[in-house]
C-alpha cells in the first residue's frame, strides 16, 4: 500500500514537471495551474498535516474518556472543557472559545491543556496549530511590554490566517507585563472578520495561578464532599482574589 502511495506522488509530480516544460502564458497555463494544484492538495494533505477535519477534529467519547482517566479529583475542569469544547467544535461557533484555568503549581493545567491538544489535533502538541507561549519566557521585561504586543499581534494573526482552527495555549498568563493581554481582545469579540481574517473558530487557553491558594484552602475546607463543590462556588473566589490582588499592585 505503502508504494502505491508513492507512485500516486511520483507521478502527479512528474505531471507537473512536465507541464512546467511547455505551459504558454495565458488562460490555458492558469487554468492548467489550477487544476494541478486542486490534484495536488489533497494528495499533500494526506502526508503531511493541513487545517482539515482529517488532521483537526473533536471525538467528545474518546476525549472525555481520556481526561476522565488521567485527570483525577477534577470533576468541575472535566465537565466544563467538554461542554464548551462541544459547543464551539460542533457548530459554528459566534466567537473564539477562551478557556481560564486556575490553581496553584502542580495541579494540572498544564496537563489538561496538553489532553485537549492531543484530543482536537491529530499532531497533539506537535502540530504546527497548537501555540505553547510561557509568559515568563516570551513576555519577561515589563519595560518592553510595547514590543511584546507587537509580537503576540503577529503570532495570533499569522497563525489564524494559516488556520482558522489554531489553539493558543498561555501559560502562567498571569505574570504577563499589564496591558500586553489587552491585544488578545479584538481576536476574542464577536467580530464574523477583522481585516479579512476569521477567528471565532480559534481557541485560546489562559493558565493561571491566580486564586491558586484560596482555590486550594476552599477544597480542603470541603474535602469530604469536594465532588459537590459548583463552577460558581469557584468563580466567585477567582474574581474576589482577581480583583483585590489588581487593587494591591
């Protein structure tokens, strides 16, 4: 199976050669183009990944499944990625899909972020659509907080025009210089294009340790029945603490 593969290449390619070697400027040499390139397409697309169904889709079953079996005491972070997921993967979506995960260092942000790559995209978090950017990393000097708006405005733009279906995987958001997040913004309103592009069908994860202590005390406090603990229950801290530490600064 594998060399007839090849041989299907070997000779589209050659077709081209050839072509190439008395193709007439013109209608009839751009229309040639064209169809070659049609042929060519899905030919590329089954070796190498492009941003198709094959190569970018959900299977909520298996998904669920998987993060049901590596994800343990985390019943609030499972229902609610698999709703939202199912929703915007499902349809057409009316906005980019931003989820915010919080706790402190080891409680598997990361972790969940890296199923839900492996669940959308057949690379995982090796595919060319999937965007990992550590904050402390990228955006480490609050002085050049300027330059890294330009940067993260050209990340998201370029990456979205090449895939409307690329995912964005933030990491440690909140130590991101004040006012750099702010670019996020126009990508993540209800605009249908924004000079040209679409991007209500992108995906963006913010990793925080924001609340990760008050998340923490709050499940210990109610640890016997830490599985009847609800999303409001935890929003409602998350925004108490979002807020005081922004008064504090």
């Amino acid at each position: 199976m594998g060399s007839v593969k090849w041989l299907v290449v070997c000779v589209l390619f050659t077709f081209i050669l050839e072509i190439n070697t008395f193709l007439v400027a013109g209608g009839v040499g751009t229309a040639l183009l064209a169809g070659i390139y049609t042929a060519y397409t899905p030919v590329k697309c089954y070796f190498k990944e492009c941003c198709t169904a094959d190569w970018i889709h959900l299977n909520a079953t298996a998904l669920r499944e998987d993060l049901q079996a590596r994800v343990f005491g985390q019943h609030l972070a499972i229902d609610v990625v698999m709703k939202h997921l199912q929703a915007h993967m499902t349809k057409d979506p009316t906005r980019a899909l931003v989820l915010s995960f919080h706790g402190g260092t080891g409680t598997g942000k990361n972790h969940v972020s890296r199923i839900i790559a492996g669940g959308l995209y057949q690379e995982g978090m090796r595919s060319k659509y999937v965007h990992f950017i550590s904050t402390n990393k990228e955006f480490p000097h609050a002085d050049m907080a300027p330059l890294y708006k330009e940067k993260l405005k050209e990340l998201v733009e370029n990456s979205v025009k090449e895939c409307e279906q690329s995912l964005f995987i933030f990491d440690e958001i909140d130590k991101m210089p004040p006012g750099v997040i702010d670019t996020l913004a126009p990508y993540l309103d209800f605009h249908e294009h924004l000079s040209g592009t679409d991007y209500r069908k992108a995906i963006f994860l913010f990793l925080s340790n924001t609340a990760g202590k008050e998340i923490y005390d709050h499940t210990l406090k109610h640890w016997n029945v830490r599985d009847r603990i609800k999303l409001n229950e935890m929003e409602q801290i998350i925004s108490k603490t979002t807020v005081y530490t922004n008064s504090s600064k």
